[in-house]
C-alpha cells in the first residue's frame, strides 16, 4: 500500500533510489543535494537499502565508481548539484557513451562565477551536449514519480542512456510537501531488477569496453546514440501511461495548463511552472486567455509534441532560469524558437530567476503582461527579456571616493 | 591492427548466436604482424644453450619456448618476435646472438 | 612452427621493441590468472586494450579516463562486491603520469576508503606514449620534451605516498627482478584491501638506450639504488632484494641518453640523493 509522507525534495529522491533498489551509491555532498547522499548513505548502513555507500573524495570519482559498479551488473547511483556536475561533465560523456543507463538526480543550482548556493539551471544546461537524457519536475512528487521512470527509460533495450532528473535547488529539494511513497512491491512489478544488456564487465565474457575508437566508426557510435534519443522519445509516452495505470498518477512529456482557448502560452521547465499555473488562473478570472506549457523533459526535446500543443497560439513567452550568455537568448528559448520556427507563432525569451532569486507571481505577471502587449500590437519598445534584473546592474559595486 | 593471416583468434566473446552490441567495444582478440619489424633477429648457438629459460622470461613478447627433448631447444614465434635483442643480452651463456634479418628463409 | 596465444595477451602488441612495460604486463597477468579485470586508462598500455573492434587482451577490460582508472576499478569492486563475487581481482594498470600526477586524487582516495582494488603503476618517468612529456615521476636531470634542459626537481616518492595511507600492501618492483615482480603481485592479488605495486618499465625509446639492454639498465637502476626493491606489508618495511654494495649511479645514468647532457657535478648530486635515500630507506626497514 502507498503511504503519504511529508517529504521535501531531496528526501523523495532518496526514496526513489532506494525504491530501485540501487546497489552501490559513490557520492560527494555538495550544497543542495547533500541531503539525498546522507538519507541514501542512512540507509546502507542501517540496511534499509540493501547497498555499498563509497564516500567518494570527488564528484569526477563518484560517477567513475558508478560506471564502474553499473557494469557489473547492478544499478549503481549518485546525486549531484552546481560545480559537483560540472566536475563529472569529462565522465558523464563515459556514461552516455558506453550506454551505461545510469539515473542521476541533479538538484538545480547556478555555475560558478559569481559563487551562489541557489537555483539556477545553469548546471544541467550545461551539459545537454552530454548525451543523457534531461528530466525536469516541478515539485517532489514529480521528483520521486520522474526518477522511477526514469530507470525504465534508460534502461530500454533501445535507448540505453543515462538520465538525469532535475529539480530546483531549495525551492524544490529543500521544501517538505505531501508525498505519496509507493510501496516496495508496486515498484518492483514496475521496475524488474536490473539486467545488464549490451556492455558488462564479466569474467566469463570477456569485452574491451571504450577501446579507440577510430575516424571510420565515430560518427555511427554517435548516431547510434541519436538513434537512441529517438527511441526515448517514443517510450517516454508509454512508460508515463504504464506509470500512470499502476500508480495513479500521470505526467506528460509536454504538459498543458488552461491552453484550451489561450492565444498567449508561457513555456516553463521546474519549480516556476506551479507560479505560472497559480498566475494564469488569476488572469483568467479576468477573461485573460492565457495558459502554460511545462516541459517535463528537455533531452531528449520534445519538438513534435510541443509544435502541436502550441498549434495556432499567437504569442508564446519562454521562461528560462539559465542566461545562456553569448547566445541570441536562453537555451530554452533556443531550442522552442527552433521547434515553432516556420510556424505563425511569436516566440519571445526571457530570462529570470537566476541565483536563487525567486520567480514570483509579479515576475510572472511581468512576463504575462508585455505578451498581450505583444499579441495586440501594443509593445513599443523591444521585451524586456532580462525580465526580473535590476535597473542597477552596473551600479553593483561601486566604491566611492573615501571622504 | 589486422588478424594474421591464419585463422584468426576466436573472438573473446562467448558467441550465443549473433548479437549486436553497441558503444565502443572490443570483441575481437587480434594480433599484430610485429615480426615485420624486425631488421635483426636472435641466432641461437643450441649446443652452448642450457635450456635455462631466462630468455624466455624476458622475452617482452612471450615468444619464446623451451623445448628440452629437442636438438633445436629454443623455438621462436617469428611473426611476433621484434628483434629487441633482449634475449641476446641476458643469456647467461651468451649464446644468443643478433644477426642481420633477411638472410634467412625460416620465416 | 608458430607457438600457440595460451596467454592471456596477444603476442602482436605495438609496443616498442624492448618494452618494459609489455613484460611486465604479461607476468602481471600470468600470475593473476583470467578471473581477473583490467581497468587501462590512455597511455602506452591503452595499446593492450586494443582499437576498433580488435583487443590484445583475453580479460574483461575498461579504458577509463587518465585520472580515474582508480575509482573506476573501485566501483567495479564495489558492483562485485555486492553481488557475493569476491573471486575476481579488479586490477588498474596506470602508467606514472596517470597515477602520481592527475590521478592521484582518486588513487588516495581508494586508499583511504580501503577499497580492495589492486592498482599496477608501470613507470616509464615521463608520458611516454604521447611524446616522452615530463611527469612528475620524472628523475632530477632527465630529459623530456617539457624538461629540455634536463628536470630540476626530484621526482614524487609515490610508495611513500602510499604507505602514508595505511594500507595493507605497497611495494617497489622491477622487471629487472622477475621473481621478486611475480611473487609481489601475488601478494598484492591476496591483499586484504588496496594493493599497490609501482613496477619499474624501462623505455629505450624515451630513456634513448639500445632495446636489447632494458633488463640491464632495470637491474642498473636496483643495483645503485636508484630503485630500491621493498615492500611494506601492514606498515612493515622489508627489502627484498638486497644490494651489499651500491654500484655508482653514474653507471646506470651513462646507459641513458636522456642523461647524457650531466656533467660531473650533475653526477654527484644525484648520487648524493641517491646515497641519502637509500640510508633512510634502510633505516626504516625492520
């Protein structure tokens, strides 16, 4: 029987992992994130989760270990955040590349430089060169229900790629909510134990694995992997209706809010987009036809399934948390631009809650307010799409003149 | 890298049927025609030989078998053998020497 | 008459002709036996791991990154260990670049953990198979293509490193000295935790001596103590091939020419060193 519990973000990762029945956690604490290796490492020892916890002296070694552990034949996990992330980028290409289907929770938090401890989607954006498989969630639950699909989806015969599941650092991982925790036995008829297919390390079947790989096979190892991504794309709707007959609760790989009508649609990804539901009801008490887009997974990026939510609308905003610096906007946008690209469709970027500051509901009503301006011909200037930056930004730090 | 011209090494895999494995893997154990490069290869003086087997030990590319019931006592691999000279040089009896390749029609 | 591959290594490898490291690896793995896995990270023994589709070796194997061979044996440890497959030896075999330099991290870190892994560092002094780079495993005065007037500071006492973590086996080998080389391996295979054996592999190609010496100039190296042969099991400190009478060093410096722009007084403070080491080392030794 499910039970409900009180669990933040973090806390429902844990659960998830332990819940797959992970075998061998290699993990470093870094700020947000440190919470689900403690709860994990918790577990091992009073053998709750029946796994070794190596207490790795880097995030480079921690995914080192699980792709090592995960090719002998067991499900192997670690959790990451930031400059943690970044520090395993050399090895996460090991992982996609060797088709190592290993999931990882990632617990959004900004690059470095300027140093911060707090939200930002930098990290994993990042890395979508990576070759894993990007999942983002908007609360706990989500956090929980994503990572058990996700096993199911790497480990396809047919996509074999590794997956990170997203979640914001602190406005997620760090806030208790109601969770409904599967019960162990519903888990394992939706995740059979893991099987090593394709590449393994194993005495009585010797293989070279991630050998030199010469000009004349490259290019067809990666497509195998873009073959891969394809493959994803269409087991993702499967293993989210199967998720959704066994446990009640189903997600969409594109998730629509209110757009029945709406001729102004916001494209969000985490935490925001529950700020974003909350504002389109409140413009709809004003007759505002407004609704949300909520990706619920970035790699592979849905183009299709985006192209027909956002069929016929006017104007859509794009809301990313990560500045995507030197690029003609934010990653996010980037990529819906592209996918509505030829469409009649107005794709306008913005940018906002960068570092940990907050997307309030007046940041969102910001964003709200110049698309209708833009639907109607109303906007006379270009849009602010740092939206929620201050007038005062070269200003920052100024030293005066001492008196 | 190409498999010499005999048969080639049973691959490393246990073949259950054919399968399709993807990724960057090695499934093949092959050799390479390393004897091509020798310009100079060992001569064995096979009455001073003492069968001692320290040639053998060193030898870098294990080519090297000591056959004790045999006249020719030391038998070497000649599509491997490189011509390093090691074998030469820690024979305790010295009975190993290294002669110009090419004038020989053994291998 | 071609003798048969029983061995676990193929007998066509690009090595270099006189490759210490190749002998070595075949002794290595003799005595290990097939139930053994290898993790290679690139370098000169990434050419045993083979290219394309085609492999040198017989075992299971992975090519890692040049940093993390120790964590990625580590973790395979860890997947064996909690299946109730304790038979196996996970085996890293890691050239000196890739261990005393960028992978020093994660070998301190199996150490520290206890992780029974058994790492094999070959030590070529320099990054020999992408152009004789200096490492810092490099002795003082040789020559590499980023030390071009000859290194000006000693290279790392990595066994030391070792034993400063306390764990149950470290050792110096040699394939100078077959034997004492196999019988370590075995030791370090039967170790209750991490192993760690640092083998020196002589390189005629970037040491720039003729192929046919490199046994000489490894028992060169023991014989003036510039590579002393010890072990230390439990933090117990024992030579195993004894020196009565240290040969000069300029003996095994004048075999190189990677050395061959010293000079006398070069000479002398390197024996100078060397001189000192050893007496230290002795002193340490039960």
């Amino acid at each position: 029987m499910p039970t409900r519990r009180v669990l933040d973000g973090n806390a429902a990762a844990a659960e998830a992992l332990r819940l797959a029945r992970v075998r061998v956690i290699a993990a470093y604490p870094v700020t947000p994130q440190s919470p689900i290796v403690e709860r994990l490492s918790s577990y091992a020892a009073d053998g709750t989760l029946k796994a070794k916890y190596m207490r790795v002296e880097s995030e480079h070694s921690a995914m080192s270990c699980v792709i090592g552990a995960q090719l002998t034949g067991v499900r192997a996990g670690t959790a990451t955040s930031s400059v943690g992330l970044a520090l395993m980028h050399e090895v996460l290409g090991v992982a996609s590349g060797c088709r190592v289907p290993i999931v990882m929770p990632v617990v959004n938090r900004a690059l470095v430089s300027p140093w911060s401890l707090w939200c930002d989607h930098q990290d994993s954006m990042a890395e979508r060169d990576s070759g894993w498989l990007q999942f983002y969630v908007e609360n706990a639950q989500e956090a929980l229900d994503s990572l058990l699909m996700a096993y199911r989806i790497a480990e396809d015969s047919q996509v074999l790629t590794p997956a990170m599941v997203c979640l914001d650092g602190f406005f997620v991982s760090h806030s208790p909510q109601l969770v409904v925790l599967p019960d162990q036995e519903a888990v394992d008829e939706f995740l059979p134990e893991y099987v090593p297919a394709n590449l393994y390390l194993n005495p009585k079947d010797p293989l070279f694995i991630n050998g030199l790989v010469p000009p004349e096979d490259f290019s067809e190892m990666r497509y195998q992997q873009k073959l891969g991504f394809e493959r994803a794309l269409e087991i993702i709707p499967q293993v989210r209706r199967a998720f959704g007959r066994k446990f009640g609760r189903q997600y969409e790989m594109v998730e629509t809010y209110r757009l029945k009508d709406a001729d102004v649609v916001l494209v969000t990804l985490g935490s925001m987009s529950g700020t974003a539901k909350h504002v389109v009801n409140k413009l709809r008490v004003q007759d505002l036809p407004v609704g949300v887009v909520k990706l619920g997974v970035f790699r592979p990026f849905p183009a299709a399934e985006l192209r027909r939510a956002l069929k016929g609308r006017r104007v859509v905003g794009v809301l990313d948390r990560s500045a995507g610096l030197g690029a003609d906007g934010g990653p996010l946008w980037l990529e819906v631009d592209s996918a509505l690209s030829g469409t009649q469709t107005r794709v306008v970027g913005y940018v906002a809650g960068l570092g940990g500051r907050d997307i309030t509901e007046t940041t969102v009503r910001a964003v709200f307010e110049e698309l209708i301006q833009i639907r109607d011909g109303k906007r006379s200037g270009p849009a602010k799409r740092w939206i929620d930056t201050g007038e005062n930004a070269m200003e920052l730090r100024k030293v005066g003149e001492r008196e | 890298m190409k498999p010499t011209s005999e048969p080639p090494e049973r691959p490393t895999t246990k073949s259950r049927g054919s399968r399709v494995l993807l990724g960057p893997v090695a499934t093949v154990f092959a050799t390479v025609d390393t004897g091509r490069w020798r310009t100079i290869r060992p001569e064995v003086d096979f009455s001073a030989c003492a069968q001692c087997g320290v040639c053998r030990t060193h030898c870098p590319t294990a080519v090297l078998e000591i056959k004790k019931d045999q006249a020719e006592c030391v038998v070497i691999g000649w599509d491997n053998c490189k011509g390093c000279g090691i074998c030469a040089n820690v024979c305790p009896k010295q009975c190993i020497t290294m002669v110009k390749e090419g004038n020989h029609d053994a291998h | 008459m071609r003798p048969q591959a029983d061995t676990l290594v193929s007998h066509g490898v690009s090595t270099c002709a006189g490759c210490g490291l190749e002998l070595a690896l075949r002794h290595i793995l003799e005595v290990l036996g097939d139930n053994t896995v290898i993790v290679i990270p690139p370098g000169c023994a990434a050419l045993f791991s083979g290219f394309g589709e085609e492999t040198a070796l017989r075992i299971p194997g992975i090519q890692g990154n040049l940093e993390n061979s120790a964590a990625i044996a580590a973790g395979i440890r860890a997947g064996f260990e909690v299946q109730g497959r304790e038979g196996t030896t996970v085996l890293a075999l890691a050239g000196d670049g890739a261990t005393v330099d960028i992978g020093l991290q994660s070998l301190s870190g199996v150490f520290e953990r206890g992780d029974r892994v058994l790492y094999v560092c070959y030590d070529n002094e320099a990054y020999m198979n992408t152009g004789i780079q200096g490492s810092g495993s490099t002795p003082l005065g040789a020559r590499t293509t980023t030390t071009p007037v000859g290194k000006d500071r000693p290279r790392k006492d990595m066994i030391a490193i070792a034993a400063a973590h306390r764990m149950p086996f470290v050792a110096s080998a040699s394939v100078g000295y077959i034997k004492d080389l196999r019988k370590k391996v075995k030791k370090a295979q039967e170790a209750a935790g991490p192993s760690y054996v640092h083998v020196h592999t002589p390189c005629p190609t970037g040491w720039f001596y003729d192929p046919a010496r490199t046994i000489e100039v490894a028992r060169l190296a023991v014989q003036t103590g510039v590579w002393p042969l010890y072990e230390i099991e439990d933090g117990r400190r024992r030579i195993t091939v004894s020196v009565s009478r240290l040969r000069p060093v300029a003996e095994y410096l004048r075999l190189q020419g990677r050395f061959d722009h010293l000079d006398e007084g070069d000479f002398e403070e390197i024996q100078g060193q060397v001189t000192a080491s050893y007496q230290s080392l002795l002193r340490e030794c039960d």
